[in-house]
C-alpha cells in the first residue's frame, strides 16, 4: 500500500494542484493546499504546526528586524513575541517609543508606550498582561 500511497498522492495532486493561500473552487467551497476544504476546518494536529510554523516566523522577523529582542530577557522576548504574532512585524515596529525604551531598559515607561495604543484598546486584558511583564519580568 506504501507505494500506492504515493502514486495516488501525485495523481491528486496533478488533478488537484497546491494553492498556497484560500481559494474558492469550482463549486463554491473555500479551499486551500492540495484540494483542502476549509469549510471541515482543519485538524489539531495542523493547527499546532501551523501555529509553530508562525510562532518560527515570528521569532525570526524579530531577531532579523528588531535588534532589542535578542538583548532582552526571555519573558520580555516572549512579550515582542505575542505582540509580533498579535500585530505583524510591521505593527510591532510601530511601537517607536515603546522599543526605544526596551533599549534603554526602562520597563515602566516601556510598558506606558504599550497601554497607549489602539493594541491597548483593542485587546486591554492581553495588553495588561503584556504590560505587566513588562515592568515584572515576570510571566504568570
């Protein structure tokens, strides 16, 4: 069956072709991949490694963009961390002041650039958190 297996993978996979972002098929559906149909979600098993694969890119995107993320301790990386997987690269990298206060490692005033936001707003107990780890080191 091994060998069936693979031979009826690439026979999917020409009739069905690989389209790496949401598509509506010929019948309506929101697909996505190999022939996935969205609508039936998807497993926990590719949500976790979809969710590490994000969480990967992420981590990069901050120590190739953000030089403060690799200076700081790990709790407070895991905050740049939440709020880079929160808002986008970009959208962290708004954080101006915020981050130039990381740099001179003054958390307090770090964490006031963070409470005011729209961030802060829209997400206030996320936000809150945030901030509190910020002034603490401490995650909880």
């Amino acid at each position: 069956m091994k060998h069936a297996r693979a031979v009826a993978e690439r026979y999917i996979k020409k009739h069905e072709g690989e389209v790496l972002k949401p598509y509506t098929d010929s019948r309506g559906i929101l697909t996505i991949g190999i022939g996935h149909n969205l609508e039936q979600g998807i497993s926990a098993e590719a949500s976790k490694f979809i969710f590490n694969q994000d969480i990967d890119k992420a981590e990069n995107l901050l120590k190739e963009k953000c030089p403060i993320f690799t200076h700081l301790d790990a709790n407070r990386q895991i905050v740049l961390l939440d709020l880079c997987f929160n808002l986008g690269i970009n959208g962290l990298l708004c954080f101006k002041k915020m981050l130039a206060a990381l740099e001179k490692r003054d958390y307090k005033l770090a964490a006031k650039e963070l409470m005011d936001s729209r961030y802060a707003k829209q997400v206030p107990n996320r936000a809150k958190e945030n901030r509190d780890v910020l002034i603490t080191g401490i995650l909880k």
